[in-house]
C-alpha cells in the first residue's frame, strides 16, 4: 500500500461574517487555494488526478463547485472533481477521501481540501416556483437551514453540541483543557 503525504497546505483568512471576504464566493477561495498548493508544491496543474474538495453552503454556487474551483484554478477539464458535503467535517472528508484514494494506488496526486463563505449563502424563497396565489412568502436563511440547522432534533447545533457535552458528561474546562 502506497504512502499518502501532504506536500503543501494553504488557507485564506478566516474572515468575519460579512466582512472583508464577504463579496468572495466560495468557489473563488477554493481557486485561490488550489494555484496556490500547486505553486508552493511546485506541481503544474496537469500533474493533479483528481480534485476533492467539501462545501457546504451550496445553494447557488452553481453545479459541482469543486471542479469550477479547479478548473479556475488552471486545471484541465479532463481532471474529475467531486464536491463532498458532510456539514462541518466536508473539508476533512476530502482529505481523507484523498489519502484513501492514494493509498489504494488509483491516484498519485490528489487536491484536497474545504471552500465556505457564509457570508454568500442566499436566501430561499420557498413554493415561490410554482407561486404562492395569495398571502406571504416566508424567506429562509441557506446559511442556518443547510449548514447550521440539526435536521432530526429541529435546534440549532450549538444547542446539539451542548445536548452531546450534557449527554457524554463532558464539562466546558475538560473540553478546554
């Protein structure tokens, strides 16, 4: 079984909710970060097999926001990407699916990685498609309902999180610590 190893890492900024990167979608950070990888790795960008990258906050960035990442990125169209959405482990995933990947010899080199903004995530203006014929339209976060939403106990996850801590016995100074 082959090694897997990361030759190069690189990260924008983390930025403030609506703040100086909130005019930047995401698939222009995961752009900027993959030319970047390749250049620090000093690999051109026809080396590269695949391109895994996760992404959350999906709503309008078009289809498979990772391969409009790689190929703005310099990369050949005929380079496969996949967009991997596991909410807050996508990034990780990717790596993992990219380790893997090498491991079993079915690519020698791999981008992996995460692009987000939350600034960016729209608004859903739900049964608007087919119209509402009278009354009001309620708008829906993107942000909240698709990355920040717990879907089977209807809270948000920083309240899942707490439930989780309440559950394990886990205190906030043995989480600190």
């Amino acid at each position: 079984m082959q090694d897997a190893v990361i030759v190069s890492g690189v990260r924008t900024a983390i930025g403030t909710y609506g703040g100086g990167l909130a005019e930047v979608p995401a698939v222009k950070l995961g752009e900027i970060c993959i030319r970047a990888a390749l250049e620090r790795a000093d690999l051109k960008p026809n080396q590269v097999e695949e391109v895994i990258m996760g992404n959350v906050l999906q709503a309008g960035l078009g289809q498979n926001p990772a391969r409009q990442a790689a190929v703005n990125a310099g990369l050949p169209v005929d380079i496969p990407a996949m967009t991997i959405n596991k909410v807050c482990g996508s990034g990780l995933k990717a790596v993992m699916l990219a380790a893997q990947s090498i491991r079993l010899g079915d690519a020698d080199i791999v981008v992996a990685g995460g692009m987000e903004s939350m600034s960016q995530a729209p608004y859903l203006l739900e049964k608007a498609r087919f119209g509402y014929r009278m009354g009001d339209g309620q708008l829906v976060d993107e942000m909240i309902r698709d990355g920040l939403w717990d879907a089977f106990n209807d809270c948000h996850m920083g309240i899942t999180a707490e439930n989780i801590c309440t559950e394990s016995h886990l205190s906030r100074e043995e989480l600190d610590a």
